[in-house]
C-alpha cells in the first residue's frame, strides 16, 4: 500500500497540493465573482448564507489552505498537503461504504482531459465490488453557455463516467471530452433517470458542476475542487456536498494515479 509519505511527497512533487499552478489572480476573482452570485462560478450551488470575499477567502484558507491574507493578492495558491490526504481518506470512506451497499453510483466529469482516468478507475472497482455505475442520458443534447456563446454538447459515457462533447466535435477516436463547470449536464442525466424509472444515484463523484448541481438537486455528492472552484466548498459548508478534496485539477493525467491507488486500497478495494 502507498505510504502517506509516499503519497504526501507525491502530491509535493507533482504540485497536486504545495505551491500549485492555479494563481492568487484568478482565485480572487473567482471569490468575487462566486460573492457577486455570478452562475459562472456558482455552477449549481444556491447559497443559504451570504458570501462574502472575505468569508470565501476564510473558507478557502480552512478547506484548502490558500493565504488567508485578503492583501496576498499575487502569485501562486498554496494547497496544504495535509487537508487533501484528510480529505482523501474521508473520500476513500465514502466510497467504501458505497461498495459494502453495493449502492448506484454517478461518475461525471468537466475536466475529462485531466480526471477521466481517476474516475474511470474507481468506477471499475465499485462495479467490480457490485456497485451499478449508472449511465442514463447517453447521447442527449445538452445547450451549454460558455465563453463562446450557447453550444450544443452531447451527454457521453468513457468507462462508466459521463462527459459531454461538442456537438460539432464528435468523430471517432477523437477529443476525449469537453472541460465545463455547467451544472446543466448532470441535471440532465438525473432527470432522464428519474423519467425512465431510475435508479437512482445514492452517490455522484466527480467534480465542478456534477458534484455542485447533484448536491444543490439533493444527492449525496462528492468530489475534486481546485482553489479557484470556490462552490464545492461552500457546498460542503452548507451541508449540500459530503466531500471535496482540494487539489490541482488540471495536472497531467497520470499525476492522479497515486492517488487512485491510495483511495482503493483505503477503501478495501484494490484489485
């Protein structure tokens, strides 16, 4: 099994936690963003309480431990290795328990490029454990707002984990999915689940909208967050998202390997 030390130096090197990639600029404007109640950044999440920058940044600081200085305005956001491996661990027992339940499960994705893999893993090991990994809404069109103007994307499964791809994208072999925050991909698959009869989820892994928009529609939901994805942590704040884990979400693929490593042998389920 993976040391922690193994895995904490791992996280180091690969700068999964530590100094990450992900900048103090754009954090901060996520905040801002997230208190102006942009739907940009609250990609599904409806918060309770009124969130200011000041108690975002206080948030994040706890949850994920970025400078809780509101004048640290510049540079990289630190991760605390220590809060993803604790937030891990928690991670590796949720999904220990959905195995032991033999629970339905949704995996969906916005960062297919990076995380596919990571889900993809999981999802074999809980259907292996006699988990139904779920997969309704295969092929519907789902309208997204991007940066672009609104796009047509189609709802798609790669090993057990749903995804979109743009419409106009679509050839055999080609990109493996499109990066999105919107909530309205998993809301689509959980509607046409509930029409067809279900099941239902009891669980949805994953990260960005699916985990936000799963969370905010009632369902256990938990997942990956990056320091300038302020809404999974309000979620879990507030009661409406189990666990997030922070971390750098957009590093290479294979970085996250250790990391499927650890979480299956914590939660019993190496194969």
């Amino acid at each position: 099994m993976l040391s922690i030390g193994a895995l904490r130096a791992h996280l180091l090197a690969a700068r999964i936690a530590g100094p990450v990639a992900t900048s103090r600029e754009k954090s901060l404007r996520s905040y801002r963003l997230f208190a102006a109640r942009d739907p940009r950044v609250l990609i599904g999440i409806d918060p309770e309480m009124a969130w200011e920058q000041r108690d975002l940044i206080e948030l994040m600081a706890s949850r994920c431990g970025v400078s809780a200085d509101p004048r640290h305005t510049s540079g990289h956001d630190v991760i605390d290795p220590e809060l993803t491996l604790a937030a891990l661990d928690a991670f590796a027992e949720r999904i220990a328990v959905a195995a032991l339940r033999g629970a339905p499960v949704l995996f969906g994705t916005g960062h297919p490029h990076r995380l596919l893999e990571f889900y993809a893993a999981l999802a074999d090991a809980l259907s292996a454990a006699g988990c139904d990994v779920l997969t309704p809404a295969q092929g519907l069109r789902v309208d997204i707002t991007t940066r672009f103007g609104l796009r047509t994307h189609n709802l798609d499964y790669v090993r057990g984990v749903a995804l979109v791809r743009r419409a106009d994208a679509e050839r055999p072999g080609g990109e493996p999915g499109a990066h999105t925050h919107s909530p309205l991909p998993v809301r689509t698959v959980l509607a046409a689940a509930a029409e067809a009869g279900g099941p239902l989820p009891e669980l949805v892994i994953g990260d960005h909208g699916w985990v936000c928009g799963a969370g905010q529609l009632g369902f256990e939901a938990m997942g990956l967050a990056d320091t300038d994805d302020p809404a999974p942590f309000v979620g879990e704040a507030e009661g409406r998202v189990s666990v997030v884990v922070p971390l750098d979400d957009a590093v290479r693929s294979a970085y996250y390997r250790p990391l499927t490593r650890y979480v299956l042998n914590r939660a019993c389920l190496s194969q």
